[in-house]
C-alpha cells in the first residue's frame, strides 16, 4: 500500500512533527511511502503548477493521506491552509473519495483537538475516510512508553486501511448559498466617543457581502472606526516557529507584522476581525496575519479588549472555528462582544445585530473594559501556559519575565491554610466527618447571606 504524507509543519524535514514520522516509517518498512514539506515550500508550490500537479498526482495515487503539523495558536499553521486553499481549487480533478486519512500532530496540547478536528473535516469534505489522528506532545518520542503508543496508533491506521474499515463521518457537508447582504440606506451617526477601535480584514472586492457589513458598521457605531485591510500590509511569509522571538519579542522579518501589532492592535481599545470563511476557517492571509502574532508569546498582550468578529458564511455550521475565536479572546482575557455573520440571509436582521454589536461595544468599553470571568477554556489555557512557561523558562525567557512580574504562576493554595493539618486526621473519623460538612453547609450559607444584605 502507498501513502503520502503532507508536512504542514513549516520546519520541513527538520520539525518534530517530521521525525515522529519517521518513526513510523522505521517501524513499518513494508508500505510505500511518499512525503512533500508542503509548509516549508508553499511559496514554490504557489509558482510552479508543474511541482503542484505532481503532489497531486501522488496523492490521488495513494491509498492512505497522513497530514502532519503543529498546532499554531489554536490551528493548523497559515502555510497549511494555503495549501488546502490550492487543493480546493482543483477537488473537481482529485479523486479522493473512499481514500483513507489520518492526522498527527506535535504541540503543548493547547486547543489541539480544534486543529484535528479541521483535518477530519477537510478530509471528509474531499470524500476522504478520516480515522481518528494522533495528537503528541514535544516530547513524546524521548518516552518508551509513549513511543509503544504511538507506533500502536499507527498499527491501528494501518489496519484500517488494509481492511477497509468504514469510520463513522462526523462531519456535515456545508450548505452552500449565494446570499449576498443588501441593506437599506444607513444614516451614519455621530461619532461622540473617542476611543481607539481597530477592524481588521482581508476583504477583497469579491467580498460584497462582507464589504457591505463592514460599511454599515463603521456607520452606525458612534466612533470612529480604523480599518485595516491585511492584503495592504507587506507580510513576508508566515510564522515558522523558530522561537528567535522568544528572547526580546522580535520577530526575525522585517515587515509591517510587528509595527502593525504594536502600533495599532495592542494599544487598541477594541479590535473588530472582519473576514469571509474558506474552507472552514480563515482565509491563510488571515491565519499568516494572526501566526504572526506569536513574536508576543504567550502574554495576554490583548487584556482587556472588547472585540468582535464579522464573518460572511456559514459560522454555525463550522463549529471548529467557532470554538477557535471564542478559545483565543477566552485565553488572551479579552471580552468577546459577540459574532455576526450574514448566515442567518436576513438583511434586516443581520443590521439589527451590527447595531447591537456596536451598541455592547461602546458598553463595554464605558464599563470599566468589562470582561466576562474566563470559562474552563482560558483558565484551562492558563495552566498550560504556565507549566510551559515554567518550564521552558530559558528559552521563554520574555514570557517568564512577564508572568513572574505580573504575578500569572497562580499554583494552587490549600483552601484551608495551616488548620489542614489537623482537620486533615479528624476528616478520617466518620462522626467527625459528618458533623463538619453539616457545618459547613451552614457556615457558606451564612457567608451569602452576608454579601446578600451588603449594599455596594
């Protein structure tokens, strides 16, 4: 049997993912393999057709695809999704269906699932048979144990393929439409605030409906609005995770990435993204432009922000990517005010949520930068970072500066102080036991109760 695998890591033959790889190749000598770095030469792919038209002869030709990559900040990486925008392009062409996929991954496990479960989708979109990837830490490979496992995952795929096991698709194929928002004329109100509101995009003139959301935004939101169209910005390639930034927080190219971030994102009040889903997920423009961001590492440079997104297509039905924009505002400590998108096909409705956005907007910032208290995604995301953070404190040395000053290693305290040590050997006798969470029980109450007749 023959498989192909696709590098989406941008390190190519040097990455972690790739060396898991292989690792499997090693152990399982008798397939055919084939293997592209798909991410380390996306810009060569783009150029030579005849480089693309070989990858895609080889893929069709395959019986098995094996998609490797990092996690970059909840996703697969900007230079991946190019890819699988090229591959779109031509579905019509590949004969991918019944063929078999699998995905693996390599990363602190933070918000890796969201990257899988974008595969999986891609893969069933293609027609492909996605059996359930494989999703390692940095490390793993140095672990007996975990080397066991991982070669019992591929056994598993493998197995699979041979027997021409039937998974089950968890993925709904998109209901395509052409709706295009039309709204009626907009009177533009007076701009009364002053705070600093940023919209981002990648809009292109294709984009009505797009175009035409973001244009009644900036009219009926009392403030003046900045917006900046990515497609304008030099961006010289996306990130390629090689950590140079992780010293002084300078990203090794010399674009307008990091004038943008410092200049307009991170000193903004509230920042608004505004772009056209593709493929399930952002356009790779606009993935490069958020990779990009890493050279900030993993301080939550964004606190205290009111943001929002303005998505033209079908959001609920591309749950990943939802859970992606509500795990990175939960993360960062930014507020999410909300997210329209024109999926509902209601021009009428769909101004009515742009002015309630812009409404909460305005709220929130007027509201001491109101944030919701963090869900079990950000708080869950924290303890991540935290122990990465701790320890990986010599090459993430901005990042522990900052979370050391700022006091972020929050580990854990025992709720009840010094008096553990002698509740702890009374808990274990029954009468005890019972009698003091009885009290207890008494003792919160009382404490509510308290609160409940302050006024503040």
């Amino acid at each position: 049997m023959k498989f192909v695998a696709l590098n989406g890591s941008p390190k190519g033959s040097k990455s972690t993912t790739f060396y898991c790889y292989q690792y499997i190749k090693k152990y399982f000598p008798n397939y055919n393999y084939r293997e592209y770095h798909i991410a380390r030469k996306i810009k060569k792919i783009e150029k030579n057709q005849e480089l693309f038209n070989e990858i895609i002869r080889e893929i069709a030709s395959a019986d098995g695809i094996i998609w490797l990559f990092p996690v970059y900040l909840l996703h697969v990486p900007a230079q991946l999704i190019r890819f699988i925008e090229l591959l779109f392009k031509e579905k019509e062409k590949i004969r991918l269906a019944e063929k078999y996929a699998t995905s693996f991954s390599t990363s602190f496990n933070f918000y890796d699932h969201i990257a899988h479960q974008y595969i999986q989708a891609i893969s069933e979109d293609l027609g492909m048979n996605y059996i359930k990837g494989y999703s390692a830490t940095m490390n793993d490979l140095f672990s007996k144990e975990e080397r066991k496992r991982f070669r019992l995952f591929a056994k598993l795929f493998f197995t699979n393929c041979e027997e021409q096991f039937l998974p089950e698709k968890v993925t709904i194929p998109i209901k395509k439409n052409n709706f295009q928002y039309s709204p009626e004329k907009i009177e533009s109100v007076p701009k009364r605030f002053n705070y600093r509101i940023i919209l981002v995009t990648d809009t292109k003139e294709s984009d009505h409906s797009l175009e035409q959301m973001i244009q009644v935004f900036s009219q009926i939101i009392p403030n003046e609005l900045e917006i900046i169209n990515i497609n304008n910005l030099s961006i010289k390639g996306g990130c390629l995770g090689c950590l140079k930034c992780t010293a002084d927080n300078i990203c090794f190219y010399t674009d307008d990435i990091m004038a943008t971030y410092q200049e307009k994102i991170i000193p903004a009040d509230s920042v608004i993204y505004a772009f056209s889903i593709k493929n399930r997920s952002f356009s790779s423009r606009m993935k490069m432009f958020i990779d990009r961001s890493f050279f900030n590492g993993h301080r939550p440079v964004f606190k205290g922000q009111q943001n929002a997104y303005l998505i033209s297509g079908p959001i609920s039905q591309t749950t990943t990517l939802r859970e992606s924009l509500e795990g990175s505002q939960d993360v960062g400590k930014v507020h999410l005010v909300g997210i329209v998108s024109d999926g509902s096909q209601d021009s009428n409705l769909i101004t009515k949520k742009l002015r309630s956005l812009a409404h909460n907007i305005i709220w929130g910032l007027g509201h001491n930068k109101f944030t919701r208290h963090q869900t079990f995604r950000g708080k869950g995301g924290h303890k991540i970072f935290q122990d990465l953070i701790q320890s990986y404190q010599t090459i993430l040395r901005q990042d522990y500066l900052y979370y050391k000053k700022n006091n972020l290693f929050d580990k854990p305290k025992n709720f009840f102080g010094p008096s553990s040590l002698i509740l702890n050997p009374l808990m274990r006798i029954d009468r005890f036991r019972k009698w003091f969470l009885a009290k207890a029980g008494d003792h919160i109450e009382n404490r509510f109760k308290e609160i409940l007749e302050k006024t503040e």
